[in-house]
C-alpha cells in the first residue's frame, strides 16, 4: 500500500540491476526523542530526523532548523483543532497512526479526511490548513519534503515480507507492533536483525538494491528519499 503515490514522482522499484549496498546505519529509539510543545499549545512534535545543508540529525528537538530542512520526518500528538502552521515550498504527507479521526479543511473548500489508522492526506505546506478532531486527541507521522530540492513517498509493509531498498536515504518507521527487520550483508553494521517496538526507526543512508527481510506482526512505514 503506498500512502503517497504522486508526490515528487518517486518509486519503491530499484531502477536496474546494480550492486547491493548501503551507507551508515542509525537506529533511533522512540524513548530517545525530544517532544516539544507547538506555541499555541495544540500539541506536541516529537521529530525522528532531518537533513539541512548542515547535514543530518537525528532526534533533534522538533523546530530546530525548520527554515532551511531538505525534508523532516516526525511524530504529532494533536490534542486540539486549530490552524496548521505554513511551510511555504514544502510538500507534505500526514499519515494517521491513532485516534478517532482528524478532518484537515483546506482553504478553497477541500476536506483531507483521516478516520482510521493509516490513512493519509497530501497538501502543500503554503495551504491554509485547519485540523479538527474527530473525537479525542490524534497521533499522527509527518513527512515533509522541500520542493524541487527532494522526492519521496511513504509505504505501508504488514507483517512478514522481504523488500528491495533503493533510494537516497530510507526510514523504517514501526507504526505500530514489533518488527524484527534483518538487512542485507553490505550493510554497514548488518546481517543480524535489529527489533524495531512502537515509534522506533531505522535510518539507511543510499541503500542500493539492499535486501530488507521484516518479520512480526506489526506494521512498518517505509519512507524512500531522493534528492534532485
């Protein structure tokens, strides 16, 4: 199931036969992430990781560079409707991972609907934006990508499976459950499986035609990045 088909035009398809390889690999535990509360007091962003021109980070506190982020990856406990804030140049991806529901009206008369776990909305950040809740407070993945600068998409793996991974850079989410996820042996660090519990992720640098074997009864999102 892909989750944002259409956004940047990227695909989960390696392009070609090509030598099975990765750079470094990160892995970021939900315990380790930095909340901090939105001015207006709506909620709290919890970001796993970003890359700026400065480079990447990981489990920085949410707002720390959000002027100049190629993309943004992170987590949003919304507790109450109100205005999203603009990011002007920046396509974005929300996927809901719990809660009842959350309606994000769009200026212009267009309604994205998230009622269930795993749905998703795709806008552009300069959009005036103005969420309302369903019932009760929402959790919600945030990808964010800077336009002409970086192409991605966000995927939904269920249980056990085996994946190719290609990309610039790719995050494996785990929304919800356990997931053991086992990488190829080019892998810096790989070969033994790495258990991913709830809001854990893990970060590969240039995987290319990298073998990705998931087993468990969770569900992954698989974010692939490339730039321009």
């Amino acid at each position: 199931m892909n989750v944002a088909a259409g956004v940047g035009g990227v695909t989960a398809d390696a392009s070609g036969p090509r030598e099975p390889r990765a750079g470094a690999v990160t892995l970021l535990r939900a315990a380790g992430l930095a909340a901090s509360r939105w001015k207006n007091g709506g909620g709290v962003t919890r970001e796993i990781a970003a890359f700026s021109p400065t480079g990447t980070s990981f489990g920085a506190p949410a707002g720390s560079d959000l002027e100049t982020f190629v993309w943004r990856v992170s987590v949003a406990d919304v507790e109450k409707a109100g205005p999203f804030s603009r990011f002007a140049g920046v396509d974005r991806t929300l996927v809901l991972l719990s809660g009842n529901g959350m309606l994000l009206d769009e200026q212009g008369g267009v309604t994205h609907e998230l009622r269930k776990p795993l749905d998703a909305a795709h806008f552009n950040g300069e959009a005036a934006i103005d969420a309302s809740l369903v019932d009760g407070p929402t959790r919600d993945f945030n990808l964010m990508l800077r336009r002409g600068r970086v192409r991605g998409l966000v995927d939904v793996w269920r249980g056990d499976a085996e994946h190719t991974l290609d990309a610039d850079v790719m995050l494996l989410f785990c929304a919800s459950g356990t997931l053991d996820v086992t990488l190829g042996l080019d892998a810096q660090g790989g070969g033994a499986p790495v258990t991913l519990g709830e809001m854990d992720t893990l970060s590969i640098e240039a995987p290319r035609a990298l073998s990705c074997a998931v087993a468990g009864t969770g569900v992954m999102l698989a974010v692939y990045i490339r730039y321009v």
